[in-house]
C-alpha cells in the first residue's frame, strides 16, 4: 500500500512535472530540445513577448520552408507535416488572439505553402492535403475574426491570382464565415467584374449562400444550367422562399421538358416529355404556395406522395390539417403505399411510418407479389410476427426462397428461416396457407441441382 503514492508521484502528468519547479524544467527541456522543440520554444517566448516579435519568428521558418526545394521522402514527410501543424496552431491559436491580421497575413503564407510542397512531397495517402483542407475552417474563423476591411482585400486578391488553389479552401471554409465577410467578399468579387464561371462561380455561389444574396447565387449559375429542372427547380424553391413568387413561377417554367420533336416521316409512337425530377415537383409545390395556391399546392403534393411515397411530403401535409382530417389523410397514404407499383416499397412505407397493420394486410393480400431478396425482410417478420404471424410467415417464407434461389441452397441461415417459418406457422390463422410440409419440400426442391437437358 505504501507504494502508491510513490508510483503515482512517478506517473508523468502535468501536476508532477509543474512539481519538478520551473528552473529544473528549463535545464530538461534544454537538454533534450531537438530542432522542432527549439523553434517551436523560441516561438513561446518570443509570444510571451508581443505580436511582432512572434510574427518574426513565424516568418523565419515560413521562409525557410517556402525556400526549400529539396524532395521529402516518406520518412521524412510525418516530420514535415507535424512542422506545418504546429505552425498553424502558433499561427492561429497564439498569434491571432493577438494580433488577427497579422495572423492572417501568416496564414495566408502558410497556405501559399502547398503547391511547392505538393510538388516535392512523396505523398500517395493524401495526408498533405488534408492538412490544408482541414485548416478551412481556421482561414473563415481568422478572417472573420480580422474583419471585412482587412480579410476582404486579402481573400479576394488570393482567390483572383491563385484560383486553383483558393477556390477549394475557401469554399470549403464558407460557411464559417461572418456573414458580413461573405458579403464584403462576394461584392469584391462580382462588383465591375465579368460573370463569374468554372471554379470561381463554385465559390460566389457557396458566399452567396452565406450572405443570404440569392441573386448573387442565380447570377453564377450558367444560363444553359439555368434551363435544367434540377437547377431551375432550386433556383425556384429559393427565389419562392424568398417571396419572389413571380421570379420563382418563370425560373420553373422556363425548364420544363418539351417532347422530342416528332419524326419528318410520321410514323413511330408518339413522343412524349422525359419525366421531370422529384425535386422539381417539390419547387412546384413552394411556387405554389408562394403564389397563395393553397389549394393547388396540396393537390400537387399528394400526386407527389403518390409517387414517391416520401415521409416529408407526408408530414408536411399532415401538419397543415386540422384535427381528425389528419386521420383521413393517413388512411389515404397508407392506400397509396398499400396499392404502390412496387409493393417493397410500399412495405417499407409502411413499415418504416410504422404502419403494421396496414404492413400486415398488404403482405397477405399481394403474397405473390411479395419479394424476399430486399435486405430487410427478415427485420420485417420480426417486427410483425407478435401480432401478425401470417404476414410474418410469408416473409420469412419469401426470404428462404431467395436465399435458395439466388445462393447456395440449404445454408444454415436458409436452415434457421425454416424453423423460424415452422413456428410461425403454428401461431397462423389463414387457412389457405400452405403447409409448413409442402414448404419444405418446395424448398428443397428449389435448392436441388438442375441437371442439363440433352437433345
């Protein structure tokens, strides 16, 4: 027992070693300081000095660094990239609570890093990289911490000489922007300049988003994209969003799909428009409400419902009925998905609501319509067998014969489906089913290897 507190004074924490008293901290750390540790200990006192003085010395290994043009081979590279960490932090977490333009004016140098470096770097894992992409976000926090009038310019001046680079680190750090940034950025970048396209107009876009600048946003999007309904249904359900109704109805309408033109010889079928996308229905129904088609918008979402079976469509319609119209309107979906083309999918509607009854009353009345390869059939019998074994049965009968059909026939999981479906068929009450006997020898049946048929 005397031990303990001996081992525990031993254990190496930060309390034992404050105990050691700082002159005998400052001999070890001395002693034992490599390359990395002095520079990085040079960096802490110069910090405990002022700004300028820690900057200098940020400069000093930045230059050092950016000079460099000897290749890093893998041995070398966890060295150097532990370096650029610890610069960053220094950068970041020490200098730019002090002094953010400095900071940010260093840690633009630091980013300025990676091309030279990705070009002498052995790095097949892509760990360089991402240890710019990552720091994305401390550029947005330390930009939006220097303020518009000193970030802007610096932003602006990086992405429109360094596009390749800056357009994904800034992108990627949008959204951590102030918005007043993002605005100041975007106006920098688009204010008597030309339209912007190809990466840049990736990155007005992402700005725009920030900034709540939806015509910015529609301004970087080409016209030829402008008239595909996946874009324009976004375009729409933004600009309906946003009241603009009479905007939001022609930026829908200019992308609907027209039928192919007809043959010049007449003959063939009829042509008919491609489908328009999901999306594009949903755009609809906010155009609609935007446009105060109360009405409509609702019609336009159950003839969505209908065909997607989407639980959002469902819910936001729910959620404008009043009460018990709500229990009507569940009955119609669950006869929607009941009835659906694909009856998986509409089980899994079901399912999913939850809706067992209805599950169970679509599984006995579309049985042979039933398919027993989808993935969660067997989490379906299990949820139903307790109160609705005969529906229970007949997926754990329908996923036995797709194993069989389409593996290697009586597999001990194939095994474990038969006595599952052998004690489910004691608790069934539909007569018509077939016999737990007549199963299995269908079964095997189907398991048993065809032989070729020889003319």
């Amino acid at each position: 027992m005397a031990s303990r507190p001996t081992t525990v004074r031993k254990t190496l924490s930060e309390a034992n070693l404050a105990a050691l008293g700082a002159d005998r901290l400052a001999a070890l750390l001395i002693e034992v300081a490599d390359g990395a540790l002095k520079r990085r200990l040079r960096m802490e006192l110069a910090a405990e000095v002022g700004a300028p003085d820690l900057a200098l010395e940020l400069d000093k290994r930045l230059t050092t660094l950016a000079a460099s043009g000897a290749r890093v081979s893998w041995r070398k590279r966890p060295e150097l990239l532990a370096d650029l960490q610890m610069l960053r932090r220094m950068i970041v977490g020490r200098l730019g609570p002090m002094d953010a333009k400095l900071a940010l004016d260093r840690l633009v140098v630091w980013f300025d890093l990676y091309p030279s470096l990705a070009a002498r770097v052995k790095d097949p894992k892509g760990e360089l990289t991402l240890v710019f992409d990552s720091a994305s976000t401390d550029l947005a926090a330390l930009a939006s911490s220097a303020g518009p009038d000193v970030a802007g310019p610096v932003l602006a001046e990086a992405l429109s000489t360094r596009l390749s680079e800056w357009a994904s680190w800034v992108g990627r750090g949008a959204a951590a922007l102030s918005p007043v940034l993002a605005r100041r950025l975007l106006s920098d970048l688009t204010t008597a300049r030309a339209r912007p396209t190809g990466r840049l107009a990736l990155v007005v876009r992402k700005l725009a988003d920030r900034a709540g600048d939806i015509d910015a946003w529609i301004l970087a999007i080409p016209d030829d994209d402008r008239r595909k309904p996946e874009v324009a249904a976004e375009i729409a359900r933004r600009l309906a969003q946003a009241g603009r109704a009479g905007e939001a109805r022609a930026a829908l309408e200019v992308s609907r799909t027209e039928p192919p033109a007809a043959s010049r010889w007449g003959r063939g079928k009829v042509a008919e428009a491609p489908a328009l996308p999901d999306n594009w229905h949903s755009a609809e129904i906010a155009v609609l409400e935007a446009e105060g088609h109360v009405a409509l918008a609702e019609e336009a979402r159950w003839s969505l419902f209908e065909r997607t079976l989407s639980e959002d469509t469902l819910r936001t319609l729910l959620a404008a009925l009043p009460d018990f119209e709500d229990v009507i309107a569940l009955d119609r979906a669950f006869a929607i998905a009941g009835a659906f083309v694909d009856p998986m999918k509409g089980l899994a509607f079901l399912m999913n609501w939850p809706a067992h009854r209805e599950a169970a009353e679509m599984v006995l009345a579309r049985r042979d319509e039933i398919r027993g390869s989808v993935d969660d059939a067997p989490l379906w019998a299990a949820r139903l067998a307790g109160r609705y074994p005969d529906a229970a049965l007949l997926l754990t009968r329908a996923r036995a014969r797709a194993l069989v059909r389409f593996g290697d026939g009586m597999t001990e999981e194939v095994e474990s489906l038969v006595g599952e479906a052998e004690v489910l068929f004691a608790s069934a009450g539909v007569a018509e089913l077939e016999t737990h006997a007549v199963f299995v020898e269908g079964l095997k049946a189907l398991a048993a290897p065809r032989r070729p048929v020889w003319r």
